[in-house]
C-alpha cells in the first residue's frame, strides 16, 4: 500500500506532466488522455479518503503557479470571492 506522500507525489508529477505537455503546444488528445487520468487519479483519492478537496486544489493551484506564474486574482476557495489585494 502507497502512502499519501507517494500517492501525492504522483499526482504531483502527473500534473507537471499535463501543464508541460499543455505550455508546449501538445497534441490535443493527449492532453486530453492527460487531463483524463489526472481527473480519474484526483477522484480516487477523494474517494478513498487519501486526501481532503482542499488539499487537492492546493496542490493543483501550486503546480499552476510554478508552471504559469502566480495567479493574477486570489479566490477564496469556499465562497469563490475575489480577495482584495
């Protein structure tokens, strides 16, 4: 059995891989084949209580901020308000 470092390493990896694959003009369909798994992969892990939705979308926010650069506005995750800056 993986541990839910391992498990999020992983998932880590696979995202880095999409926002690459993505940045660098990547055929459609891979990407979407990418997007697939990831998804799939997110939704395992909720399911079997690896890890919270929280985490998830922070980990998903960090791996988009190191591959396109920080965000332009911050969203308060559980209202979905744009925060004042």
């Amino acid at each position: 059995m993986r541990t839910k470092v391992e498990v999020l390493s992983e998932l880590q990896t696979m995202l880095r891989d999409l926002l690459a694959a993505a940045a660098a003009g990547g055929g459609r369909a891979r990407i979407a084949r990418a997007h697939g798994y990831v998804d799939g992969y997110m939704r395992a892990i909720l399911d079997l209580g690896i890890a919270e939705q929280a985490e998830l979308l922070q980990l998903v926010a960090a791996e988009r901020e190191r591959a396109s650069g920080p965000a332009i506005r911050v969203v308060d995750p559980s209202s979905g308000d744009i925060a004042a800056a």
